[in-house]
C-alpha cells in the first residue's frame, strides 16, 4: 500500500471530513472513516432525507447535517459520492458553499462529467483531487485499486488525501481524469455488459440457470454468481460507467456485434471459419499457439514495443474443483402456475457453447485491447474473474475446441445463445442512445426476476471473490 505517514490523533480530532452522499459508497466511506478515529465526519444526503438520516445515525459518530452547503462549509476535505449522471447538478447547487482552500474530491465511476462540474462550478480558491474505488460497496477494501487523481493540487495536499485514506488499506493508483476513464471503460463497461446481458437472456428463457441442469458448474459458477452479484446491486452503479463514458459504448456495441457474427457462423454450421476466428483471437490476447496447451498462464503481448515482448502470466483461475465449491444449488421452486418442479443438482459439467466468453475474447480482439494491461493496475474483482475464466476456456485446446463443437453441432444451449444475442443488443441499443430511463427499465425488470435468490448470491458470490482473490495456482 502506497500511502505516506499516518495521521496523528491531533489531525483526526481537527480535519472535517465531508461526505455529499449517503448512499452505499457514501456510507462505505463514511463508516471506514468512523472505525479508523476521524472525529468529524459530517455527511448529508438529499434534503427531504434529513430527519431519516439523522436518526438512523445517531449513534454511529457521524454529524448529520441537512444539506451540502452544510456539509461543504465546514469540511476541509469534501468528497462527493452521487451518480455521475447528476455531478454537475449536484456541484452546481453546493459548490459555491465550499469552505475556502478546502479539498474537494468525487468518487464517481466516470470522471469526464465530474471533471466538468468541478471546472465549472467550483471556486478558483479550492484544491480538486478526485478518487474512485474500483470496487462495490460489499467488497473488502484491503489491497483492493483506489485511485487518486491530483487534478488541482500541489503534493501535500494529496499527502494528505493519503493519510485520510489509509485506513481502507487499499492500494493507491494515481491516474489523470482521461486515464481513469479509459482504464474503467477496458476493465468495466463491456464486463457488466457481458452479465447483464446474461441476466437478461435467462429472464427471457423463464428459467433460473442453475435449475435447468443444462449450467451444472465450472466456469457456469462463476458466471451465475457474479450475474446475479450484479444484478443485486442498483441499477444506476452501472448505468453512468456505460452511458456516460464514450469508450466504453464503443465497447458494448462491439461486444453486441461480436455475439451476432459468431452467433450466424454456430447456425451456418461453418467450424472452420469459427474455429479460425476463435484461433486467432486465442494467439493475439493469450500468446498460445493454436495447439499449445497453456499451462504456465498467458504470454501476453506488450503491445507498443519494437521487440514484440511477451510476458508470462500466471492463470488467474484454477479449475472446475475450485469453483464448484461455490456451485449455486438447485431446489424446488414454484412456477408462476402453481405446479411445483423438482429438480436435481449433477456435477457432470457438460459441454457447453460459452458464447459470452468466445464473444468477450473476439471483442477484445477486434478493438485491439490488451485486457492484461490494467489488470495490475487497476482491475475490479469481477474484472479479475472474467479474464479468468476467459483465460481457463481458451488455455486449454480441447476445451475451447469442444466449445466450438457445442456450438456448432449440440442444439441444446441454441435457444439460449440465440435469447443472449438479442439481450446483447438490446443492452447494446440502450447503451447507444444514452438513455437512463430505458437502461434502468432493462435492468429492473430483470433484476425483480432473480431477486428470490440475492441473498444466497451475496454470501456465495462474496466468498467466491474472496477465495479467487488470493489463489495463485491450479
């Protein structure tokens, strides 16, 4: 963890500490914040949540106050927790309140909007160093990527943000607002959209995955755990990142485009052009040769040099073994009919098409993204996952081989795949006409379908995060 000297107990007991916001990041920080010893933490949320606010919290050592202009005259270091869709409202409203020579951070997922409303709202007299934690609200904050961007600071001030910060225990990484979003877009966008049309997919087909015994367990562990991970949070965590950020809707609509051209060459039965396409998608991304099994990991390319350096990773994840300790059980449940269906858990993982993994793999090869290279840097949980399992599928020949032949001969997973196709564009289409309203609409009416199971998604998707986090082996 990067962070200069820790904070003395004089600075704890005089630094005020401003949070706009309380929703679950906002709490999040403000709770950290508390357990560590900063003494004046003041918060607030909207208005009208004042009196709802305040009793909640009375006994949790915050100072509830009724509005931003209180929160932001007071604090010397403000961080604003909102949806990016409303930062420049938000900032318009409290900005001019902020006490003078004052630090002001945000702590959305996109920062171009951010950015803008600081610039334009905000007093010439005030220090801008903005943060982001790349990771939600339910999720250890140890080691996990904080990044830092000191925009309209001079050094002490962000030793300062630092000393704020340490008790996260999380690992600082300092970008510019461009960066931040560029890196999000790679490591987020197209991720959740991968899910989410997921999600939509298995609505769409009235089944709950795991109860159909068609997703028995493996790589299906950890695709059913994060969808409805995702699908348990709120809608907007992710509606901002997608719609707000240029990257990353260049990003969905390839991802849309890729399930379709693989999805027409499964129903034209052509397996040499698909095999070809997932071949090479295979040596570009992972650096395997078409028959080398990848036991030691991706050779990833570094892309931008001379030499053509390849560097050896070691694989992210591990094997069906590992992940079916989290397998979602199946149950009895009742149809909307009233008939009750029993239905019978089996380990035999059976071979499956995995579209949304050879989707991911030919998008990241059509744009020219090195998903390798912020995963170091600044990659979420579920980022790490996704190239997992990526990477498991394409590591071993005879997999991603019986993978094409699933999808080219086994009808089985076809009515699935085609829901998925359409799911992807319609989430692609949503995506594209920057419109929150039908984002949310998609998102809801999905997530009211799974909402049943989010409990027993948390707990097991929560540990399974846990233990990926630190395996480094098979």
């Amino acid at each position: 963890m990067a962070t200069s000297t820790i904070s003395s107990d004089e600075e704890k007991q005089m630094l005020n500490i401003g949070i706009i916001g309380m929703g679950d990041m906002g709490r999040l920080y403000a709770s950290k914040l508390v357990a560590a010893g900063w003494k004046c933490v003041n918060v607030c949320d909207r208005p009208e949540q004042y009196e709802k606010l305040r009793e909640e919290l009375k006994n949790s050592g915050m100072t509830v106050l009724r509005d931003g202009h209180h929160v932001a005259r007071r604090s010397d270091f403000i961080i604003y927790s909102v949806e990016a869709a409303y930062i420049d409202d938000v900032v318009a409203q409290y900005g001019p309140s902020t006490k003078l020579g004052a630090i002001v951070s945000g702590q959305t997922s996109v920062k171009a909007p951010e950015k803008q409303a600081f610039e334009a709202h905000l007093p010439s007299d005030v220090y801008i160093i903005s943060c982001h934690s790349l990771h939600g609200p339910k999720v250890d904050t140890t080691d996990q990527p904080l990044v830092l961007i000191q925009y309209r600071a001079p050094d002490d001030k962000l030793r300062l943000v630092e000393r704020v910060f340490a008790c996260f225990r999380s690992r600082y990484v300092y970008l510019t607002y461009e960066d931040h979003d560029i890196v999000t877009a790679n490591t987020q966008a197209v991720t959740h959209a991968a899910f989410l049309t997921m999600g939509t997919a298995w609505r769409s087909s009235k089944d709950y995955p795991w109860e159909t015994g068609r997703y028995p367990g493996g790589i299906e562990t950890v695709k059913i755990n994060i969808m409805l991970r995702i699908y348990a949070a709120k809608w907007h965590v992710y509606a901002g990142l997608a719609l707000l950020n240029p990257a990353a809707r260049t990003q969905v609509t390839q991802y849309a485009d890729s399930a379709t051209d693989l999805y027409k060459l499964m129903v034209a039965g052509d397996r040499q052009e698909l095999t070809q396409r997932m071949q090479k998608a295979r040596r570009e991304i992972f650096g395997w040769a078409d028959d080398e099994e990848g036991t030691g990991g991706a050779r990833h390319r570094t892309r931008g040099t001379a030499e053509g350096v390849e560097e050896e990773r070691k694989p992210i994840l591990m094997s069906d073994k590992l992940l079916d300790r989290f397998h979602f059980a199946a149950r009895k449940h009742e149809q909307q009919s009233g008939a009750e269906v029993t239905t019978a858990t089996t380990t035999a993982t059976k071979p499956n098409s995995h579209l949304a993994l050879l989707a991911i793999v030919d998008c990241w090869h059509t744009l020219g993204i090195n998903p390798y290279a912020h995963l170091d840097l600044a990659a979420t949980p579920i980022f790490r996952l996704w190239i997992g399992v990526c990477e498991y599928l394409f590591r071993s020949p005879g997999r991603l081989s019986a993978a094409i032949d699933a999808a080219i001969d086994d009808f089985t997973f076809r009515s699935d795949d085609l829901e998925f196709v359409v799911a992807a564009r319609g989430w692609a289409q949503a995506v594209r006409f920057g419109n929150f309203d039908l984002y949310r609409w998609r998102f809801e009416e999905t997530r009211a379908f799974f909402a049943p199971r989010f409990d027993e998604a948390t707990a097991l998707g929560a540990e399974m995060l846990k233990v990926v986090a630190v395996e480094k082996t098979v």
